[in-house]
C-alpha cells in the first residue's frame, strides 16, 4: 500500500561544493516566503545543514539516513513531518551517487530517492565550462535507469553570455530534462564554512538577509510556479507497522487523505522565522530483539514522585548537534525535554531525572565553559550522584577534565571522566559507525545495538589504565580497536552520534532510567 503526500524533490549535486547546500536553502526560503509550509529533510547523517533548513522554513528540518534507519525508517520519518505541508524539499549528500560505498548505493542520495520514489533536481557546477557541462550532466542522468529526475540546474556561470552558452549546450544535448534555469555566480551569499561543515545556524542569528538573498537568487532563475506545479506528488510505500507516538501535536495517522496543492503566491514581505566492510546489512541486526516506541495507550512514564520525568537537554550555541529524531523519539517514550545552558546558565534546571549533552562546538566557547565553574560543578556532581547522563562528542568533551584548543590552549571541563581532549587540525575521525554494548548501560542492555555517525578534529590524550569502554564497534573496514563508549557509574559518554531511529528501544530505555531516578 502507498500513501500520497505533498510535491516533493531531491535537491542532489554532482560533488560536495556544487552549491546544493545554496539551493536548497533558497528553495525552501523561496517557497517559504510565498505562504507555503515546506518540509525540509536532509539526507545522510549531518547536523548543520538542518539548522540552516530551519531558519529558512520556520520549522524543523529532519535526517534521512537509510543507512543508520533502514528503508522503514526513513519512509516512517519522511511520512511524518511531509503529512500536512505544501511542499516537501530534501537536500542530499555529498555528491548523487556517494554513500557508505564505491560500489553500491547505501546511504546516497540516489538511494534515498528511490526509496521515497521522488524525483531529483540536480545541481551542476558548471563553471570553466562550455559543451562538457552537457557531456558531464548526461552521464549523472543516465548512470542509474531507475533514478527519476525533474530537471537540472546549472550553477557558478561566470556571467549572462556564460550562462546562455550553458543554456544552449545542455538544450541540445540533453532535451528530455527539463532545465529549470543557470544561476550566475555569487559567492558573496553562500553560508560561511569552518571545521566540520558550515557555520552553524545558532552562530547566525541574523541570517534573514542572507536567506532572502538566496531566494532572490533562485527566483531570478527559476519560474518557480511552473516548476511547482510539474511536480510528481510523493507515494511512499507504508511501513509494515506505522510506528505509534505518544509525543505532543502528532496524528496518529501519519498517512493522510491525497494532497491538493495551493497556487503558488506572489512572495510577501520577507521574514525571518524563529526558530555520516563488516557491517550487517541496512536496516536490521540479525539477532536482535525488535525494538518498538510505547504503543498507544501504554502507561505513561512517571518519576517515583508521581510527576513526569525531566530530561535536561544542554542546548546552545555550544552544544547543538541533536537528530530531531532522537528528541522525538525520547518525548514519545515518555520524558518532558527541558532545555539548559552550560555557557550561560550557573545551575541545572531543578528536578531532572537525567541529562543529555549533545555534540556541537565546545572548542569554539572553551574559554566560556570554563569560566562559568559553577556550571562544570553542578553537571560533575550529577553524574557523580548516580542518575543517568548520556553526552556525545562535544558533549562528551565537556565532562573531560580538560580540552586543548587549536591555540594550544588549555581549559578545565566538567572533569568527571579522567580523560583530555586536544583539538587538531585534520579530523581525528570521519564515518558511519556500527556499536554493540559489551555491558550494561543507559541505553539497553548488554548487546544493545544501534547506528550512528562520528566526525571530530580532537583526539583523547592518554587513556588511563583501567577506564570502562564498552562499545564494540565496526567501521566501514570492519572492526575499529580502540576504546569507545565509555562509562562511569550511570553516565555514558562516547564521540559516536547515535541515531535513536537505528533502535527506537534506545529513546524508551534511557527515558525508563530516568524515570527511575528521578
């Protein structure tokens, strides 16, 4: 059985640095800003770019990972969020054709756009190009006969003369794709770049006029009511068994009636809205017990004082790196979210059955974090007092006992593990990670396995003797020796990202311990 959603399309690129980053935020500016809800998703396992989704639509964006979520959970999530918008935009990865292999196509964006059966706009850099951009777009268009396209758009002409030879060029070669316009090249208004990705969008707080000049951009290009209205709209295939929520504002219908789509407006007076072998096949661990969200009408979670357990959830400018996904997934299994600071705030929210310290930017605010020693204390004695506290990379980082920037510098952390980070100018690590517990732990029982993503420039300065690790873990060449996934009475830190939808038990069983220890 299938179900049909709104208009959507892949946003993909020929290579990392084409511009489809650019695009896909001009796109969902573009639309955003003509009235239409759009629902912005980003395939692969990155954190930024759905930052950046979510200032130029006003809503959260989410990851589409077949890899980390199998092909139920990315249709189960796309299903979710598309139900209800107007118009759907996904951003890909890397290049069309690039995942978890060189020979096949887990975890690409080509995949994942046959898997929701959505056609692909791709974006060429046709820059220092005439003719060849035709003979180069030809071979993405016809290097995979299942892989559906509603056009391409070519990007860095170096001026209207170049643009009209790119024109004419594709027009000729390629007559069947429908060429949806040449965008000129503007570097002045692509999003700033450092380490890891792009500049954070809680590191752009006035990213209006960029974001508007993005949409300018493509409008100048691009007739986007024609466009729109050539879209296919998405027939997703149903999972076996929907998954339940439990979390607040969600239908329990995520397959709604067929979707009529509005007329496009003309664009109203812009505003800015709030706001990563020996590995087991995709989708499944043989031997595992399946893992399910709380099933409708379950007993909701209660602390031992009869209220609903509370989760502190470090969120700033710092810490930012979370999977929506991972948040859905811990309020439908039965915790309230409850946001702090450790830039700002001197104490811990009160009543908190456990923390979550997410990845993000630690190395950037160093000098803050260990100036607010008020803060460093209250999370030590947290973790200290036996109640449940999962940090990943950065967070992790910041319970060290310390972290060495990339001055040389070096600052007091949290200090409950007897661990030190030191930044370096590579990455220290890069890739999908496959992790199975060797013990015990917030997240499930020995033998709990899940999926996730690690990305990081630091690196762990003498290990001491004796520290507990109980990952087991398995990288794209096999198994990876070093220790990972470390522990200490009920706190759980590890530079892994792990995506909750790879194993939805995660979410029930770390809000289960909370509860417990509330």
């Amino acid at each position: 059985m299938t179900h049909t959603f709104p208009p959507a399309l892949v946003v993909a690129g020929t290579k990392s640095g084409c511009g489809k980053t650019s695009v896909a935020l001009g796109l969902m500016r573009a639309l955003t800003r003509r009235g239409l809800t759009v629902a912005a998703f980003k395939a692969g396992p990155d954190f930024i770019d759905p930052g950046h989704h979510a200032l130029a639509t006003g809503r959260p964006s989410h990851n589409l990972d077949d890899w980390m979520c199998g092909e139920d959970g990315v249709r189960a999530i796309f299903a979710r969020f598309a139900a209800g918008a107007d118009v759907a935009v996904i951003e890909g990865v890397m290049g069309l054709y690039d995942g978890l292999s060189a020979t096949e196509e887990t975890g690409s964006t080509a995949r994942l756009a046959k898997l929701l059966g959505l056609p692909v706009l791709l974006v060429v850099d046709a820059s220092s190009m005439a003719r060849s951009v035709a003979a180069m777009t030809l071979g993405y268009l016809e290097f995979d006969p299942d892989l559906s396209f509603c056009g391409v758009l070519l990007n860095n002409a170096g001026s209207p003369s170049h643009a009209a030879l790119l024109a004419e060029a594709l027009a000729a070669a390629v007559p069947d794709v429908p060429l949806w316009g040449v965008l000129l090249r503007r570097p002045e208004i692509a999003t700033p770049s450092r380490h890891l990705g792009l500049v954070t969008a809680e590191d752009m707080p006035e990213a209006g006029p960029r974001l508007d000049a993005l949409a300018d951009w493509i409008e100048a290009a691009v007739d986007l009511p024609a466009r729109l209205a050539a879209l296919p709209r998405s027939a997703v295939p149903a999972p076996p068994k929907p998954l339940s929520d439990t979390s607040p504002g969600f239908s329990p219908d995520p397959f709604p009636a067929p979707f009529q789509p509005p007329a496009l407006s003309s664009p109203p007076q812009p505003t800015l809205p709030g706001g990563p072998g020996g590995m087991i096949p995709p989708g499944g661990v043989q031997g595992q017990r399946p893992c399910r969200e709380s099933p409708e009408g379950a007993a909701p979670l209660l602390a031992p004082g009869g209220g609903e357990p509370l989760l502190g959830i470090a969120r700033d400018r710092a810490f930012c790196f979370y999977y929506a996904e991972n948040c859905r997934l811990l309020e439908a299994a039965g915790v309230r979210l409850v946001a702090f600071s450790p830039l700002t705030d001197t104490a811990l929210p009160p009543g908190l059955g456990g923390l979550y310290l997410g990845g993000g930017y630690p190395e950037l605010y160093a000098k803050q974090l260990a100036g607010n020693a008020a803060m460093r204390r209250a999370v030590r004695a947290f973790c200290a007092s036996g109640r449940p506290v999962y940090a990943e990379c950065g967070g992790f980082m910041y319970l060290m006992e310390s972290l060495t920037d990339l001055d040389g510098r070096q600052w007091p952390m949290a200090g409950f593990f007897p661990l030190r980070a030191a930044m370096g100018q590579r990455f220290a690590a890069l890739g999908y990670r496959e992790v199975v517990t060797r013990a015990d732990t917030l997240l499930g029982p020995a033998g709990t396995t899940a999926r996730g993503h690690e990305f990081h420039y630091s690196r762990l300065v003498g290990i001491p003797p004796g520290i507990s690790a109980v990952y087991g873990l398995t990288g794209r060449k096999g198994a990876i020796d070093a220790p990972e996934g470390f522990t200490a009475g009920a706190t759980l830190g590890s530079y892994v990202h792990l995506h909750f939808g790879s194993n939805p038990g995660l979410a029930a069983h770390f809000a289960a311990t909370c509860a417990r220890r509330s």
